[in-house]
C-alpha cells in the first residue's frame, strides 16, 4: 500500500474540455447581453436629470 501525497488532478478529454470552453463562453455572452438589456431599459425607463448642468 502506498500513501499519495499529491492527489492526480482529473484529466478531461479534449472534447470534453472544448465543449466546457464553449459552454462557458455561450454563458459568458448570454450573461453580457442581458445586463446591456437590463442597463438599456433602465436608462429608457428613467426620466434624465438636469441636477449637474446649469444654464
């Protein structure tokens, strides 16, 4: 019996780490475009102040 010291980290096929990459990167834009939405309609939704420009 030996004692490991190091525990061997998990190897992932290529394919599988490709489709976690592409995952990710689908998430990552999906997540982008709903806060450019969300900061769209919130500017849309508001009324604009004037409480910084005096004329």
């Amino acid at each position: 019996m030996t004692d490991k010291i190091e525990k061997p980290t998990k190897k992932y096929p290529k394919e599988t780490r490709e489709e976690r990459l592409s995952a990710a990167l689908r998430a990552n834009l999906r997540r982008r475009k709903a806060v450019k939405k969300k900061k769209k309609s919130v500017q849309t939704d508001s009324p604009p102040t004037s409480e910084n420009h005096e004329e």
